[in-house]
C-alpha cells in the first residue's frame, strides 16, 4: 500500500492534519495525489496566449496598442545594462550576441518586472541566418515575434525589431503593424558589401510593406543603407551602438595622445 502513495516518516506532529498510517513502530504519514494532472509548459505557449496568427506560418501578431509612439532618447543593448543611468527614457534592445539574452528566451517569465523598469523594450534579436535551414530561420524569428507579443501583452511598451533571414522569410511582415515604429540593428551585417546589397532590398521590402511611421536604428544608418525609406519621407532613428561609441572613444583618446588612426 505505502508503494502507492508519497509519504514521509515520523513527522505526522507537525501537521496532526495529515491522515497517517501506523506500520509497526513507525507512524507514516501520507499526502494524496492530485487530481489534477502537471502540465509542464516546456514549448512556452503562454507567450501567444490570444494572439492573431499569420498565415500559413502562424507568426503572433504584435498589435498596433502594444507599440510605443515615440522613439527613446537613448538605446542600450542589454549586455551593457549597467550602463542605464537613466531607465525611463531607455529603450532597451538586444543587438548583442545571443548567448546574452538566452536566459530570457528560456524563461521570459521571468524577466518580465526587469524590462519593465525601461521606457521601452525592443524586440528580442535571435539570429535567423540565411544559411540556416529555412525552418530554423522562421523558428528564431518566431521567437523574436512571440516574446515581442507577451511583453507587449503585459503592457510593456514595444517596438518590434523587424530581422529578416532569406528571402523565404518575408513572410513574416503580415506579422508587424502598419504605420507603426520599428527597429533596425545594423551593427556588423552590413560591413561587408555583398551583405549590404541584400540588406538595402530587404528596407525595399520592409517599407513597401509596412510603411512605418518612424525606424529606429541601432547601429551605422547611411544614405545608402536608407536611402529609400528616406525618400519615402520616413524618419530615421539612428542611435550610435555600443561598438560605435567605444570606438569614437579610443578615436578621441588617440588624438589627444598625437597619434593618427594610421599609429603615428
């Protein structure tokens, strides 16, 4: 009988309580199963909990309420949060490496009164890269889109990050509002020249598609990367990235030593 149930011994006295059961000299003491079955969430759908699905791929959509309507003053990337001096006027984005904010795509639950002390969140940057197989990619982006929903839901304000894979996953934009903000990361992508020519036909298509009414851009902004969504009479955001500022830095420390970028 005592196989069937969860049980612990000698401890019946501090909850007199609990039913017991006397096996020789020792008093057992038993606690009923529940009834009513553990479910344990491990795909984490309470993200899209209510949420509008695309079609076919079923991306969440983020609603037009969710989204801020005015950029932050200042963007940090998470991995120099520490860097925050003021919370309420920064928008904070995810344009680091992705092992920085793995936590909160395994459990983002629990990150949900850490964001919300900041003016805004950006939507999460997992990687969809257009080597990956194409399921993957949309899996990454699915993750960007389902946390961006959730906190958006929990009445953070958002503004969703609009990164795209290969041309296959331009689906993904019936998931994003009209007329609404967006953000950009273009720090690294877009260094080398053959990553710029399909970045510039991706903003084509991101423009085209959405007409955003403000991009936010985290990183390097130039004509020729925005060129068309500028031509199009849509605001540009640019907020310099953590790379960027370390850099003019050192620029500005060199020239206080007399030395040129070239060492002299």
């Amino acid at each position: 009988m005592l196989e069937s149930v969860s049980w612990y011994a000698n401890i019946s006295m501090f909850n007199p309580q609990l039913p017991t059961e006397i096996v020789g000299e020792r008093e057992f003491y038993m606690t009923k199963k529940s009834k009513t079955p553990y479910l344990r969430d491990v795909f984490l759908a309470y993200l899209v909990e209510d949420a509008r699905r695309t079609e076919p791929d079923g991306f969440p959509i983020i609603e037009e309420w969710m989204v801020a309507t005015e950029p932050p003053k200042e963007m940090i990337q998470w991995d120099r949060r520490r860097d925050v001096t003021d919370p309420e006027r920064t928008g904070m984005c995810f344009y680091c490496s992705d092992p920085a904010f793995q936590p909160i795509l395994g459990n983002p639950k629990a990150y949900t009164e850490k964001l919300r002390r900041y003016g805004l969140i950006v939507g999460l940057d997992p990687s969809p890269y257009d080597n990956m197989p194409l399921v993957v990619q949309k899996s990454q982006i699915y993750l960007n889109l389902a946390t961006t929903f959730y906190y958006g839901k929990q009445g953070i304000k958002v503004i969703p990050n609009v990164r795209l894979g290969s041309a296959a996953t331009l689906s993904c934009l019936d998931a994003y509002p009209r007329h609404a903000l967006i953000a950009i990361g273009t720090h690294g992508f877009t260094h080398r020249k053959d990553n710029r020519a399909v970045f510039i036909e991706q903003i084509k298509a991101v423009v085209d598609k959405l007409e955003p009414s403000g991009i936010c851009v985290y990183g390097p902004a130039s004509d020729e990367l925005f060129g068309y969504a500028k031509s199009k009479g849509i605001p540009i955001h640019q907020y310099d990235s953590y790379t960027m500022k370390e850099n003019a830095k050192d620029k500005a420390r060199r020239l206080s030593e007399g030395k040129t970028d070239e060492g002299q």
